[in-house]
C-alpha cells in the first residue's frame, strides 16, 4: 500500500490527465485531438496555470489565497489605466502588473501576520476591497484602446507557440526551481508541514508568510496581464471566479489542503486538466454551467484522494 501511495503521488495527476485526454479523444477524435485545438487547451490553461502556482504557496503553508481573481482585475485596470496615459506598455505591465501586485499579495499577508486571523478570513475581505478598487478606478467600465504591441507582444504567439503558453511556463520553470534548489523553498515547505517545529527550527515564520502572498499577488498579477492583453481591453469584472480554478489548479494538482506537501509540476498537470475538461466538454456541447458542477466534484475528489493516499512526506 506504501508503495501504491508513493507511486500516486509522483504519477497521480499525470496519470489523470492522460486518461482524460484519452477519453475526450476518443469522444471526439475528429475535434479534439488536433494540433490546433491542443493548442487552444495549453492557451486557455495558461492564466490558470499562473494563478494556480501562486495559490500553491499559499495552500503550501495550510492558508489560501481568495483575492488572486480580484488581484487579476485590479491589476489589468491599473496596467491599462497606465498604457492609455501614455505610459509604454512593458513599463506598464511591469508596475501595473507585478508591482502592484506583488505589493497587492504583501498586504494580504501583512494582515495574516498582524491580525493572526485565518488567510481565508483576511483574503475573502480583501477579495471584496480589491474588486471594489477596481470598480472605482475604472468607473465601472472597462477600458479599450490598448497598445497593439502590448496585445501582440503578450498575448500573441511566438513562431507556433502562443506566448501566455510560454508565460506560463516559464513562471512554473522558475518556481520549481525555487521549490526545489534553494533555502527558501525548503524553508516554506517546512512552515508548511510544521509550524511549530519550523519555528523551533529557526524559521522566522512572519517573514516567510509575507513571501508566500507577496507570490500569490505577483502570479495573480501577472495572470491579470496576460488576461487583459487576450481580452484586448481591462474589464472591471475580469478574474470574477478565477479563485475557485486557482484552488482547483492547486488541489487537483496534488497539493495538500493540510499543508506541507506539493509540487509545482503537479499545478501545471492540475491547470490542463482543468483546461482539459473545460475544452471538451465546449467540444461535445455541454452546458458551460455544468463545468462548475465538474469542477467542484474534482476538488472534492482530490482532497478525499489526498486524504486516502496522501503521505506527510514533504516532496517538491
């Protein structure tokens, strides 16, 4: 049974993934299983993906982050808010993106470590201020008239790779690195499986705790960019659900909801299985709103797994 366990955990979300894909193939050979719609799945799960890394850390150290979908919209507003002033569009993004974002993450984990409050309590008010930062800057309406280059040259595609896709990857490249090679990574998933013995440890828990939303906001910031650029205007309700497929990326993906234990690789796994599914069941015409049912039943299903199978081993 230890071996069975060992073996889910490595392979689990791959193994899931690859069944999925078989079965949508299958179902729909002529539609699905095409380089172009392939594609479109690893474009469509992009902007999960991004938002999903950054919830991983969050969910790493047994919290979460509930305000990366109000992050995405506040920080698409400001980028193109900017870009309209006149302001160029890789400067734009820079602050109005991971800046503001990152400083967005830093004040939901401020507020973790000052108030002691769970960061679903902090995170869900701070879901409801940002969405209405949001609403006030833009008056409630979105803004059009974006810089072409700025739509071309990130949401646009690089030789016969759309450039979200390589995004994405490259942002997951640079976690897993982080995860697995450095201190810092080590020390997250060590706050993550003990708090206490972490402390014990030397761990200066506050601090580390700031760094894992400063995370969050810069992915979710970043997500909200690539959103906006592939929308082709800023929408004041942009990123309105996009927790739920963050958590989903995350939890699918093999992340503990306990804490401690996780691998980026598995996020980006759980972010195509959610495009995965989203994609074909569009392709075998089913109703958008039982997605949700889907995507709810999958969370529920991966946390019962995690529970079943799931090991206190730290992995990355």
């Amino acid at each position: 049974m230890q071996k069975f366990n060992l073996i889910w955990e490595k392979y689990g979300t791959f193994g899931i993934l690859l069944l999925i894909t078989l079965g949508l193939g299958i179902g729909s050979p002529q539609y699905f299983l095409t380089t172009s719609n392939l594609t479109q799945v690893l474009l469509q799960s992009a902007v999960t993906i991004l938002i999903g890394v950054g919830e991983f850390f969050t969910i790493l150290i047994a919290g979460i982050d509930l305000s990366v979908g109000s992050i995405m919209a506040l920080t698409g507003m400001v980028s193109a808010k900017m870009m309209i002033a006149g302001v160029p569009w890789p400067v734009a993004i820079l602050i109005g993106g991971v800046v503001v974002g990152g400083t967005l993450g830093c004040f939901n984990g401020f507020l973790v470590n000052k108030t002691g409050l769970h960061p679903f309590i902090i995170t869900l008010g701070t879901l409801a201020i940002y969405r209405g930062l949001t609403l006030i800057i833009s008056e409630a309406a979105p803004v059009f008239g974006l810089p072409q280059g700025f739509k071309s040259g990130i949401a646009g595609w690089l030789g016969p790779v759309p450039i979200p896709v390589l995004i994405a990857l490259i942002v997951a490249l640079v976690f897993i690195f982080i995860t697995v090679k450095t201190k810092l990574g080590r020390n997250i998933f060590a706050l993550g499986g003990n708090s206490q013995a972490a402390w014990f440890s030397g761990i200066n828990i506050k601090r580390h705790t700031l760094i894992v939303f400063v995370i969050s906001g810069i992915c979710a910031g970043i997500a909200g960019v690539v959103l906006t650029a592939r929308l082709g205007a800023a929408e004041p309700l942009a990123g309105t659900g996009y927790e739920t497929q963050a958590i989903a990326a995350a939890i699918i993906g093999g992340t503990s909801f306990f804490g401690g234990k996780g691998r980026v690789i598995g996020v980006v796994m759980g972010g195509l299985i959610i495009g995965v599914i989203n994609n074909g069941l569009n392709i075998l015409s089913v109703p958008t709103y039982y997605q949700q049912i889907v995507m709810g039943g999958l969370i529920i299903l991966a946390v019962f797994l995690d529970r079943l199978f799931g090991s206190k081993k730290v992995a990355a």
